[in-house]
C-alpha cells in the first residue's frame, strides 16, 4: 500500500511539474503586455500620458521572455525608439497635439503589421504577435 501511494504521489508530482507555461505561451502574455502599452501611447492625450506610456513600454520590453526576445527583439525595439523619439520631440516643442497624430498613427500602423509579423514560420513571434493584437485591441 506505501508503495502505490509513494508511486501515485511521486506520478502526480511530476504532472505538477510539467504543468508551467509553453514559450509560446510565455510570449503570447509579453505580447499581450506590449499591446496594451502602445494602445496606452495610442490613447495618449497628453505629453505626461505619452511619458508614461513609453516607460509602460520599455518595462514591458525589458521584460521580455528570453525565447521571446530572440525571435522578436529587433522588430519591437526599432518601434519602440520611433515611439520613445516621438514622445521626446514633443516634450521638447511643449506641444502634443503636434505629435499626437503621428504617435496614433504610428501605433496602428504597428497594429497592422503585427498581422503579418505573426504569419511567419516561428512558432513564439507568431503567438507574441498574437498577443499584440489581443493586448492593443482589448481583448
């Protein structure tokens, strides 16, 4: 009887085990997160709104998966210094409304590119890119 017992406790402890999140899994939640802070600089409505969501989404850049960084680290950081550039031109001129256009722009034109990033051959960009879609629409 401790035989069977020791086996069925040792079995389900290695289920337990297996049971942590997939790298496409780990990517589609850092996508997620990188969606919803451009659609925060989307939404922006003020240069401190823009700011901080900007560092929203340097954090979420940083925070990358591994697995997920090295297959999607050089399309998303070339957005987000466009981003981060944009911000920082329109702290410097004190004026939003100039810059506010271009930023809502340039985060829907990302949103439409996330469509094809995702139609590619790797298996975690594909569902990072998924999960920028989710992220920036809401969902």
């Amino acid at each position: 009887m401790r035989a069977s017992r020791a086996i069925a406790i040792a079995v389900a402890a290695l289920a337990l085990a297996g049971c942590g999140e997939s790298p496409e899994d780990e990517a589609r939640d850092d996508g997620k997160q990188v969606g919803e802070a451009v659609r925060a600089l989307a939404d922006a409505t003020s240069i401190d709104e823009a700011r901080a969501a900007v560092e929203d989404l340097r954090g979420a850049v940083d925070d990358l998966d591994g697995d997920t960084r090295e297959r999607v680290q050089s399309q998303i950081e070339t957005q987000r210094d466009s981003v981060a550039e944009a911000v920082d031109l329109a702290a410097q001129a004190g004026n939003f409304a100039d810059v506010q256009t271009a930023l809502r722009d340039g985060a829907q034109q990302l949103r439409s590119q996330a469509d094809s990033f995702r139609s590619g051959e790797n298996s975690i960009a594909n569902e990072f890119w998924r999960g920028f879609e989710e992220g920036y629409d809401g969902e």
